[in-house]
C-alpha cells in the first residue's frame, strides 16, 4: 500500500507518513499509531515495538462510544410535548488501546459510534453534544418514522 493510500484511510497527510516510516524514534502522538492500526486491523499494541514503553505509559488516554440505537436498553426514551425523545445514557469509556477492538453495543449488537462522523475525531468527552473540531452534532436526531416507532 502506498503512504499516500494509508494516509487517506487514516486521515492523516502523506508526509505523517512518511515521517513515521523514516523516523528512528518511537513516535510521540500515540493517537496516529492508533489510526493506522484501524485503518489496517491491526492491534496498537502490534505496532508499538517491544523494546518501548508499556502502553499504558505511552497513552494514558480514553476515548468514549456510545450506541446509536434507540431501542437499546442502555438508553432511555422519554415522552416530551414535542414527541419521544431519546437520552443517550450508553456512553462508555474504553482504553485507547482498544479502539480497533471495541466495536459493536453488549446490549443490543449494534455498531458503536466512536468518532465524529463528519472529521473522524474519537470522541474525548461523554454525553458530547458537539465535536469540538468541527461542531457537528455528535447524536443523531430521530427520524420521524424513528419517533413513531418508539411508541
């Protein structure tokens, strides 16, 4: 694969490439290595070489995911004026570490949102309402025909 078609699978610049292939040093942003891992299927804990740090002291960070469904158990309807409106209570926090890993809801199956789905930002807060890098809502808002499900 060519560092231009890995850069854009994992939203960073062809040069970011090229700099960690060329580098001779550990890399300093734990969080490009972990976009490379998803982009590839590969386990961060694969690319880091053995001779470095544990993990845990590379990157002592969290990400947050949340299931999207509104049927799922982990969140909660309630009947407002306006119509049913969902409260997105399955926010989770997980390790950096398993961002490639941690994939789907343990209540209801469905797919995780883990990043902002307009820039691809992890989120880095729980119960965000916006992506703090380019203020897209971070929950979706119901369909009508979501709505008229619910009830």
């Amino acid at each position: 694969m060519s560092q231009g078609a890995l850069a854009g699978l994992c939203g960073v610049s062809q040069a970011t490439i090229s700099r960690l292939e060329a580098s001779e040093e550990e890399p300093s942003d734990i969080r490009v290595l972990s976009r490379i891992g998803r982009a590839l299927g590969i386990a961060l804990r694969d690319l880091v070489p053995e001779r470095s740090q544990p993990i845990s002291s590379l990157a002592p960070f969290e990400f947050y995911a949340y299931c999207p469904n509104p049927h799922c158990s982990s969140n909660n309807v309630k009947i407002e004026p306006k119509g049913p409106v969902v409260e997105w209570k399955s926010w989770k926090a997980y390790p950096e570490e398993d961002f490639v890993n941690i994939n789907f809801c343990g209540s209801c199956g469905a797919e995780l949102l883990k990043e902002c789905p307009n820039c691809r930002r992890r989120f880095t807060d729980k119960y965000a309402n916006y992506c703090i890098t380019c203020g897209q809502t971070v929950w979706r808002v119901l369909t009508e025909e979501e709505r008229e499900l619910l009830f």
